[in-house]
C-alpha cells in the first residue's frame, strides 16, 4: 500500500472543502411531490437555492401563491405548458390582488419540486428570475392532471417572484 503524503491529505482536504462551496442546486437526495408541499417546504428549497448561489431569501406571499396555482390548475385542466392561455401573468396577479413588479417560471413534468427547481437552474432566462435579487418575495404552486386522464407532462409548476416596481426603474 503506497504511502499517504502530507500533500495528498491536503489536496484531498482542499477539494472536499471546495466542493462543499459549489452547491448550486435542490440539495441532493430531496424529493417533495406535489401532495407534500408545505409553505415550510416551498420557502425552505426556493430560499436554499437562493443561499446557496449568494442571493437573500424571499419572502412567501400568499397572494403570488393564489396566482401561481391559477395558473398550475389551468395548465393542468388544458394539458399545455405556457404563460398565456387566455390569462396573462399581469391579470392572474391583479386578480390575486397583488400589484408589484412580478415574473414567473412554469414547468411540466418534473414530478418533484426540487426537480422543477433544477430545470429553473438549468435554464438561462428561468434562473434568472428564481435568482433575481430585485424580487423580494414569491408563491409557487403545483397542479396534477386528473388522474386517469392522459397528459403529456402529468404535473405544472408555476412559480412568481414579485417586488416593488422600483428596483426595475
């Protein structure tokens, strides 16, 4: 058996340390359907990830909530992943009685909510808005297709960041 130098030790010690610091996604090993969603859960993975990449938490805000499962519940009655399908994000949010700056992220077929948080990741325009820090607060949502019924993606995620309109001016 080779012998173990003080240099191999430190190089090990340094890459475990390093790795530790590079998490930037859902942590590993989590998965948190729809039918287990809590505030708890929803704020605990967003604000993880947000954590995680250097960003302050958000707050949870019931009325994005509203408007989020609007429009998971509607993707999931039509079976179609979009922003628009007669309701814009604008209407959902006023309807909701929110009336700050928002942004939204969907997602279809991911089954848990830390595979929705990845696919958010893994996508330029999608990160950004989960990672903005001009947001200061969010609700998010999910939607099953009814069971029996075929469906091309089974479950919707929605999820809307929302703000003061003048961190955009």
């Amino acid at each position: 058996m080779p012998a173990v130098t003080r240099r191999a030790v430190l190089v090990l010690c340094a890459a475990g340390v390093l790795s530790a610091c590079t998490a930037t996604g859902p942590a590993p090993g989590v998965a948190t359907t729809p039918a287990q969603l809590s505030t708890a859960t929803i704020t605990a993975a967003i604000n993880g990830v947000r954590q995680a990449n250097g960003r302050p938490p958000l707050a949870y805000n019931t009325r994005l909530e509203t408007a989020a499962r609007s429009q998971a519940q509607l993707m999931a009655r039509k079976d179609r992943l979009s922003h628009d399908l007669g309701v814009t994000l604008r209407q959902r949010v006023t309807t909701a009685g929110y009336d700050g700056a928002v942004g939204e992220n969907v997602a279809g077929g991911q089954r848990t909510l830390e595979q929705a948080i990845q696919g958010w990741l893994d996508s330029p325009a999608h990160r950004e808005t989960l990672l903005s820090t001009k947001f200061t607060e969010f609700g998010l949502a999910a939607a099953a297709v009814a069971p029996g019924r075929k469906s091309r993606y089974g479950v919707y995620w929605a999820f809307i960041a929302g703000g003061d309109f003048a961190a955009w001016r």
